[in-house]
C-alpha cells in the first residue's frame, strides 16, 4: 500500500514535470518578439541601419528587428543629424535613435554605431569599458575600432530581458557624454 502510494506519487511527479517541460517551450516561443523599425527618415544611413539590425539578428534568439511593413506602426524610428548619435527609449523594445554626424566625421565606424544604439532600445545602457570587444562601450573604444556586434554577454542579457520581459524605464543615451 505504502509503495502504491509511493510509486503514484512517482507517477505524478514525472506527469508534472513533462507539463512544466511543454510549459517553458511554449513560454520560449512565446517570448520571441519582433520588433519594428522605420529607417525611412534615417537619411544616408538606411543601408547602416539595416545592417546594425541585422547584427543583432545574427546574434539574439528572443527578439527580432524588421524593417516595418508599409501601414504599421514601428516600435523604433531612427532619424539622422549633425550631432552626437543618441537613443531615446520609452519602454523595453521602443523608442527612437538618430544617426548622429557628429561621430560619424570623426571616424567611429558607422555600423558599430547603429549596433550600440539598437542596443539601448534593447535594454542595454552604456558600459564604457574601453574595450572594443564591448558593443556597449561605444565612444570609449578607440575610434579604430571597427566590432560592430554584442558580445556574449551582452547578447544574453537582450536574450534574458525579451525572455522575461523585464520593464525598462524610459531614459536617453548619448553617444559621446559632455564633460
Ligand atoms: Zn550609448
């Protein structure tokens, strides 16, 4: 009787833990979002934009970055002028960047640029490290430095964040700080 009452306890627990198992992949795919984005007023850099896109395509599972389709509303909209590159988030996923000159005439490699700041609509703040390993370094790399893609760490921290959609304030991001 005692080892009926154990084995049945057995039998339940395997069936709970099949269920949690289908649970968390059905979760997973549930997590992977896609998120638009309108380059159309980013002038001279659609090309670059498309590419810091495709960056974070090749590298994360749990988010995806698409051109928006014509009649939607984007979730990122990225323009260009003559000052610092810059992002502007209001929610994890949303918000708007520009392409600034400003570091572009100095050199910064342009899809580095594009990358760092679809990395700050992923959730992703400014580390400046140094080190051109580190996306999220951005101007304090050196000016030669030409890695235009997160590195592990930084990609499962976008991975983490769109698997458990953790809220982000709203907050902005500048390229260069001013002293
Ligand atoms: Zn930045």
């Amino acid at each position: 009787m005692a080892l009926r009452r154990r084995l049945s306890a057995l039998v339940l627990t395997a069936v709970a833990l099949v269920g949690v198992q289908l649970a968390s992949a059905g979760v997973a795919q549930a997590a992977v979002r896609v998120l638009y984005y309108d380059a159309s007023q980013s002038q001279e850099f659609v090309a670059v934009v498309r590419q810091g896109a495709a960056n974070w395509n090749s590298r994360v599972t749990n988010v995806r970055l698409e051109p928006v389709p014509a009649g939607r509303t984007p979730n990122i909209r990225v323009y260009a002028d003559n000052g610092w590159p810059r992002t502007y988030t209001t929610s994890l996923g949303n918000g708007y960047w520009y392409m600034g000159r400003q570091a572009v005439n100095q050199g910064y490699y342009q899809p580095r640029i594009s990358t760092h700041e679809f990395g700050h609509i992923l959730g992703l703040p400014d580390r400046r490290t140094g080190l051109c390993a580190d996306l999220m370094s951005g101007s304090s790399a050196p000016v030669s430095c030409t890695n235009a893609f997160p590195n592990s760490t930084e990609a499962a921290t976008v991975n983490n964040r769109f698997r458990s959609l953790t809220s982000v304030p709203a907050q902005q991001f500048v390229w260069q700080p001013t002293a």
